[in-house]
C-alpha cells in the first residue's frame, strides 16, 4: 500500500499522524468492520454463517472497546 497524492497512506495514516489520529481511525475502522459483518449476518439465511457474522461483529466491538481504552488512557488522558 503506497501514500495518496495527499501524503497519506491508504489507510489514512502516516509517518506525521499523531497517536491519536491512529487510534480514532483504529475505532472508526473497527465499528465499520462491526456494521459490515452485522450487515451481513442480517442477509444470509444460512444460520452457521450468520452466527459467524455475528461471531465476527462481537470480535470487531472487542477490539473498538481495547482501543478505546488505551484511546482514553493515553490520549484523552494528556488534557
């Protein structure tokens, strides 16, 4: 994955984020990955891959929560 005209990365960080900046995106990617596999479970009729969609959303919420954590104990903590 390479930089963006923009200097960002394709993932929407670089060398100049701050920590911050990281862990936000780091959130935000994690409750998008929790909605797209909610969503999921939502339109498969298969129950062993829905409850593996609902398996994966509750993984996604887990690590939005860990993040969030050290988010608060680093970032939002420094105010």
């Amino acid at each position: 994955m390479g930089e963006t005209m923009s200097g960002k990365s394709d993932f929407g960080i670089n060398q100049h984020s701050t920590p911050g900046e990281a862990l936000q995106l780091a959130m935000k990617r994690e409750q998008l990955a929790h909605d797209f596999y909610m969503q999921c479970a939502n339109v498969v009729s298969d129950p062993g891959v829905k409850k593996l969609f609902e398996f994966l959303a509750r993984e996604e919420t887990k690590h939005f929560e860990l993040i969030e954590k050290e988010y608060n104990r680093f970032v939002a903590g420094e105010n």
